[in-house]
C-alpha cells in the first residue's frame, strides 16, 4: 500500500533488494563512519510533515517541561578544578517532552515508525546487532517540544545513537552544533573547553530542515541544539531504540521526564505498584 508519509521513491526503506536502498545504506553508513552523523534529508513528503504538525499542534500542551542546569557530562560539579574547566561549567537546560502514549498507532507518527522496514533500516544503517524498541510505553517515540529561547546546552549523550525526525523549526536559531570524535581516546578537555568557549574550529553546524531524518552517534562528540528564536515551536520526534529486549526506564527518570510514571516502571524496578499508586 503507498504510504504518502514517507518518501519512499527517495528512501525505498520497504525494499531492501533495491538498487537505490543499497545506495542510500551505503552514503548513511559512510556519513556515521566519518562523522558520527547521518541526514536523509527529505525523508518525509510534504503531506508526510503536514500530519505530524497538525499531530504535533494538538498535542504540544500535554508536554512536560523539565528544566535544570547541565555541565556536558551530566555529571555533579567539582569544586577542586578551576572554574573554566568543562566539568564546572553549568548550562540552562530546558524542554518539554510529549510521552509515547499520547500517539496512537492510527495517527502519522506511529504509521511512520511502524512503516515496514523502519527499523530494519535503521539497524542497519547503524550495524548494530543488539537493536530493539525501547519497550517502555511512555518513551518508544516522544515529541520535544521547544519554545523561544530554549535549545540543549552542549552535552555528550550518555546512550549510543540517537534517531530523530525534524518536525516544525523555530523561525531562527535551532541548529544543531557538533565537534566530532572531540573525545575519541581521552576526555581532551582543552578541546572541549574551546567548544564551550566559541574558539573551536571543530564544530559543524547543521540546519535540518522538516522531514529529515537524523541518525547521529553522541557519546564521543560534544554537540548542542543553539537557542530558538521567534514564536513559533520547533517539534521534533525522538524515537528510541536499546540493545536489550523489554527495556523500560527508571521510575526516577520517568517521572523526571515525563511527570509521571506508569505500574510497569514500579514493577520492573521490583517496586509493587500499589505501594505508591494508592
Ligand atoms: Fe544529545
């Protein structure tokens, strides 16, 4: 059946025998081995960003905004080092994450990530042989939602990959900032801190457009999303993938994300779940 979502003249994702999947495989693997980033601009077709806006629009209320501050490893201050070292240098953090149970599988967003041959293809872009849906029904697919000056200060991901689908942008501001391999074989702070301090000619930018697809290797390369500007919601999927089957996150992490947690979180964290819901 055609599915008028996904480009899928450009991105045969469905056909994995096909001359132009092969092709597309092999650029993506060749954009993640060389800079831990890969962008199938275009991925969706004009109808295919138009649902998930109008998806998006109706939903964007029931957000949860966190907000903190974060140095890039996620990690405690250190008072014992200098004040211009990375570990010391805390940024505003804030964001609103709409959870997975607000998407129903009839609505576009599910459609896509249940296309057939999505996450075959993103496995194998990826080659990971431990590749499942996260299982946790609050976070498999989530949608942030960003506003006029929120961003993500510059931070290494604690996870492996991260697979993401641009939705709606800001007027300006908005574009993805990335020293690549910056901490490949060491922490090399001095490099990092040149990041921080806008003196590094490391850093690539990136303005992904709606309907791109972006595949990107986090844990080695500092990276930001730089401050939105103008009214409008910048709206981007995230969609989760982990190596173990069944996965659900912590009830502290859940409810830090997401508000709130559901009796899964309690049961899997050997918590009885009628211990805290009534
Ligand atoms: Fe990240």
């Amino acid at each position: 059946m055609h599915n008028a979502l996904i480009d899928l003249e450009r991105y045969p994702i469905d056909r994995p025998d096909s001359l132009r999947y092969q092709q597309v495989l092999r650029e993506t693997r060749e954009a993640l081995h060389a800079r831990g980033c890969a962008v199938l601009s275009g991925f969706l077709t004009p109808q295919g960003i138009a649902e998930l806006v109008a998806e998006a629009d109706g939903v964007a209320d029931k957000g949860h905004r966190s907000f903190g501050h974060t140095n890039p490893y996620f990690s405690e201050d250190d008072p014992t080092l200098p004040p211009e070292h990375p570990v010391r240098r805390f940024f505003p953090r804030s964001n609103a994450f709409v959870a997975a149970d607000h998407f129903p599988t009839s609505g576009p967003l599910r459609r896509i990530h249940d296309h057939s041959g999505f996450d075959a293809f993103i496995q194998s872009a990826l080659e990971q042989t431990a590749f499942y849906r996260y299982a946790d029904p609050l976070a498999d697919v989530i949608v942030n939602v960003a506003e006029e000056g929120n961003g993500f200060p510059w931070h290494f991901d604690t996870n492996n990959f991260t697979v993401t689908l641009a939705i709606q942008n800001s007027e300006a501001g908005g574009s993805f900032e990335y020293a690549p391999d910056i901490r490949r074989g060491g922490e090399h702070f001095d490099e990092v801190q040149r990041v921080l301090d806008d003196t590094s000619d490391r850093v690539h930018r990136l303005d992904l457009q709606p309907g791109d697809l972006q595949l990107f290797k986090g844990r080695y390369s500092l990276h930001r999303v730089a401050p939105l500007r103008g009214k409008t919601r910048r709206y981007v999927a995230i969609f989760s993938y982990v190596e173990e089957p069944d996965m659900v996150g912590s009830p502290e992490r859940t409810r830090q994300l997401y508000g709130r947690v559901l009796p899964i979180h309690l049961e899997r964290a050997g918590l009885r779940a009628d211990n805290y819901l009534d």
